[in-house]
C-alpha cells in the first residue's frame, strides 16, 4: 500500500506546476490563483518518493463547494481522508477518480460532460449575418408578421451583444429564470469575469460569460451560456460566447475552456463552430459525504 504525506499548502509556485502538467483540465483550478479567487480555495497535496502526486482544490466561494482533484487517484482520497472532508460538495470528476471518490463520498446522478477548449489559433469568432426584412402585412390580414418579439423583426443591430455589468444583475438573473438556469453562477463572476448578452425592446434575450478570468495564469472559463427559449435557432448564443471570447484574447488570455453536457448535440457543434475541440471527457455531480476521520494537518 502506498503511503502519501498529506498536507495543505498555499505554495501558489507548487500548485502551478502541478497543474500545468495537465492545464486545460486544471484551467479552472490556475484560475483559482488569482488574488481575488484565491482566499476562497483550501489546497490539498499528496506526494510521495516520486514527489507530489495529487492535489485537491475546495473553492468555498460557491454553495456548495466546488471540489476538483487531480493526479493519483488514491492520492486524492488520501487528502481528503486526511487534510480535506467537506460534508457536501459539487464534483468535476476525472472518469479515473470516479471509483475511489465514492469510497468516502455518496455521489449523485452523474452528468457526462466534455471539456472544450480554444486557442487563437483555432478561434473561428461567429459574425453577424444581416436577417430577413420586416414581412409587410396588410391592416386586417391574419397572417403574423413575425414568429418573434409580439411580430417585430430582426436586423443586425438587434443581434450585436453589447457588455454585461453589474448593473445588469437583475436582468440577467431574469433571463436565467427561464426554466434552465446555468450553473455555478454567483453574481461576483459579473464583476470579476466577462459577459456580453444581446437585447431586445430593452430585454436580454442571450447571454454568455465567465466562471473565471485569469491573465496572469492565462486561462479563462466560459459558462452561464443561455437564450430565452423564444428566440433559439437565431446563433445569439455563439455570438455572445464569441464576444466573450474576443474578449478574453484581448486580454492577453492563452487558452480559453468550457464545460458543455457531452449529451448536448447542438451545443457541442455550435462550439466547434467557434473553433472549441474537445479535450476530456469528466463528471459533474454533487456529493454527500459517508464518513468522517480525525486528521492533522501540516501547512507549508
């Protein structure tokens, strides 16, 4: 049986070259290491003769905490026997890991998901297309001008998206009302992050940001990507993710990732239209804990 010393650590220099040995799956994690992310995180390290050989993240800024792990499986397990047991988590999980996490966690439904990522040279970014003209109807006639927006129509202007602040919350938390609202959004990823949306008669009606942007570790996340329902089928949504992308390259970003259900067809092709490419397949699911131990820590 292999024996792991297990300590937390704040040793940013350490928790990079663990994770750049793997960074578009540890980009969330690098983004951690931001000064405005970072007192959030609790960070876990196994190693061994061989050296450090798995590390866990809980990033508490979230209900629940988000807990991601990687390396040795039966390292990770170590640290969180030993140094990390939240009672109730939101997993990222390896496919590697997803049998030795269940030794100490009761594991939900498990959502397949895929990890997608882009870079500039892959980026293709989405341009707007002029849309058809206003259908002219005739006073009394029974045709409907417009499927859309009570009969208006649509022009370029209506599709630009424009930059989401955080006098917006309201609005976007409104749009997110519709039924199925994005995960692991907290209105703080507003301020920090990028978000663009398109609007229209004053409304958002799509939307696209951020779950982290870090340039100093270059890497940012997309997420919170949705459209009102009645106006699907119209690309809004690559556009606004386009726009956030763009965006993130302008501020020097090297790899930019997102998280999208490996079930989601049209989604998937719609970002392999932007130039994303898949990079792993993981889990996502939420966690309750089995069981606890007594454990000491050492922090370096």
């Amino acid at each position: 049986m292999t024996l792991f010393t297990v300590e937390l650590t704040q040793d940013k220099a350490r928790i990079r070259a663990f994770l750049e040995r793997d960074r578009l799956w540890g980009a969330y994690a690098l983004g951690d290491l931001e000064p405005a992310l970072f007192p959030h995180c609790l960070w876990g390290v196994a190693s061994d003769a061989r050296g450090d050989v798995a590390l866990v993240l809980l990033f508490q800024a979230l209900t629940p905490p988000g807990l991601l792990t990687f390396g040795d499986p039966q390292g990770a397990i170590a640290i969180l026997s030993e140094a990390l047991q939240p009672a109730h988590v939101f997993f990222m999980i390896a496919t590697e890991h997803l049998a030795a996490l269940r030794e100490l966690y009761e594991i939900g439904a498990l959502d397949p998901m895929l990890r997608m990522v882009v870079d500039v040279t892959t980026f293709r970014p989405k341009t707007l297309t002029p849309q058809p003209p206003l259908l002219q109807v005739e006073r009394g006639s029974e045709d409907s001008p417009s499927p859309l927006s009570g009969g208006r129509g649509w022009g370029i202007r209506d599709s630009i998206p424009r930059p989401i602040t955080p006098a917006d919350l309201d609005a976007l938390n409104t749009l997110y009302a519709g039924g199925e609202t994005p995960g692991a959004f907290a209105p703080f990823q507003i301020e920090q992050g990028v978000f663009y949306g398109v609007e229209l008669d004053g409304r958002l009606v799509a939307a696209a940001g951020t779950h982290l942007v870090a340039p100093s570790q270059g890497v940012a996340a997309v997420g919170n990507v949705y459209t009102d329902r009645a106006h699907r089928g119209r690309g809004l949504a690559q556009l606004c993710t386009s726009a956030v992308v763009v965006h993130c390259f302008d501020l020097g970003i090297r790899d930019v990732v997102l998280n999208v259900d490996s079930r989601n067809a049209p989604a998937i092709a719609a970002y392999r239209r932007l130039g994303f490419r898949e990079h792993r397949a993981f889990y996502e699911a939420h966690g309750e804990r089995l069981r606890n131990t007594h454990y000491a820590l050492r922090t370096t």
